[in-house]
C-alpha cells in the first residue's frame, strides 16, 4: 500500500534536495564563468576548463590522487572480503564482537587522532631503521587502506550473512575444493557487497585531506592538500571545473553500478522463476 506523502512532508525533502545539491549547481555555473569573479556570473566561458588542461601542478596531483585510490581501495577490497569471511566463520561470539569492535575502531576513531597517530608511528618505524624522509606514497598507502578496512568488511558482511551456508558445503560435496567452492559460489553471492566496498573505498580515498595530510611526504601531493595550500591565497576558478569533472564522473560510475546490479538481480530472479517453473 502506498502512503501519499503530505504538502509539509513534500516541501521537506524539497529543501533538503536543495541543500544537498544548491552548492554543487552553484559550482557548475561558475565552472563556466568568464571572470575570475566567484560572486558575479559574466558569461559563458570554457577558458578555466582549457587552464586547467595546461596546469601541470594540478594535473600530477590528480595523477597521484587517482593512483592512491585505486591502490588503496583494491587492496583494501582483497583484505576487507578476506577478513570478512573469516569474521563470519568464527564460532566463538566473544571472539568475534571483540573482532569487529576492533575493525571499527579506525572508522569511529576521529580522522585527525588517527592521521597523528599513523604520522608518528610511520616516523618511529622510520628512525629504527635509519630512514629521516620515510613519509611519502607509502604510509599514505598504509594509511588509506587502514580506514578503508571498516567500511569494506561492514559491506561484505551483511552478504555472507544472507547467503545460504550450505552452498559452499554442496559444492564441495559435488567434487569442489574449498578454494573452488569460494571463487564459484561464495564470491559470486558476495560480489554486490565487494562492488559496494570498493566503491567506497575508492570515493573515501578521493576525498580524505586529514589523514592524508598527516602522513603525507614533500614528493607527493594529493588534490585535496593542493586545494587546501591554495585557500591560503585564493582558490582559482580553474578548480571549480576539476570539481565539475570529478563530480560527472564519480555520478557516471554511481549510474552504471546500479544499473549493473539492477540487471544482475532481474537476472537471477530470472533464474529462480525459471528454476521454479521447472
């Protein structure tokens, strides 16, 4: 039964939709404007879309952005599902709530504790071993992966829960090894959760600054520590078509994964209809 939804109960979500996406729009325009002006729209112009082409400064740090997100959220991907399902066959329920009270820990834990926390021990490693200039790609990596953990493992989880756990076990019983029974049967019922972490991973990754800020190293630069060295000074329009860009392009990504898992779950209703007309 559907319930018709009041004027009062319409305008709400009318504002919040405004002001969820008001500043974005805003953002859009002015990616266009002719002038410099944040305030005053002078016309349209792609002039900040062909500056940001030639900005070799901004162009690496998208560069080294992108590559620590893909890192750090395929890796975080392969040991969140990894850690999930060995989470989900622990038998002992202590074990397993302390477990995941720990895996929770970074995602709860306030972003600048653990950027410091990461930032000192990273330098501690570093002085036993002789090394002064140890920040840099590397404990950026570690560090992105760290707090990627939770939010993979908290997606996988809730699939590994609604799977049949006789699957695995019929598919051994059918003459598959326990590596086979997971590559064909278990992965395949988990892979909206795994589509769902890596995801999410890689849209953290893109955006964190605090973390990042603290374990990053002179060589390299991520796009929000670039960003935020300029508000020093000024931001330059040619950062409000970058966002533009990033924007379409993490909408476009959020449209085919639904459209994806929309057809995967019409395909297998397909299959189960088929399997029940049979």
């Amino acid at each position: 039964m559907k319930t018709k939804l009041s004027p009062l109960s319409k305008l709400y979500i009318v504002l919040i939709m405004f002001f969820l996406y008001a500043p974005i729009l805003v953002m859009i325009l002015f990616s266009f404007n002719a002038s410099v002006s944040t305030s005053v729209f002078q016309g349209f112009s792609s002039r900040w879309y062909v500056s940001l082409i030639h900005d070799e400064g901004t162009i690496r740090s998208v560069t080294n952005t992108l590559i620590l997100a893909v890192c750090s959220s395929l890796i975080a991907t392969v040991m969140g599902t990894a850690a999930a399902v060995g989470i989900n066959a622990m038998r002992n329920k202590f074990i397993k709530k302390t477990t995941m009270n720990v895996t929770n820990i970074p995602m709860m834990n306030p972003e600048i504790v653990t950027g410091i926390s990461m930032m000192l021990l990273f330098v501690f490693v570093g002085s036993l071993v002789g090394k002064e200039d140890v920040l840099g790609f590397t404990t950026m990596l570690i560090a992105h992966i760290t707090f990627n953990l939770p939010y993979v493992i908290l997606s996988v989880l809730p699939k590994l829960r609604q799977m049949d756990p006789n699957l695995p076990e019929a598919a051994m019983d059918l003459g598959c090894t326990p590596l086979q029974a997971f590559f064909k049967v278990t992965l395949p019922s988990i892979s909206t959760g795994i589509t769902t972490g890596l995801m999410m991973s890689f849209t953290l990754s893109l955006d964190d600054f605090v973390i990042s800020y603290f374990t990053q190293g002179p060589s390299f630069e991520t796009l929000p520590i670039r960003i935020f060295s300029m508000t020093k000074k000024r931001v330059t329009p040619d950062m409000y078509a970058l966002s533009t860009i990033i924007f379409f392009a993490i909408l476009f990504l959020l449209i085919l994964l639904n459209v994806s898992q929309v057809r995967g779950e019409k395909r297998l209703r397909n299959k189960l209809n088929r399997g029940g007309a049979a």
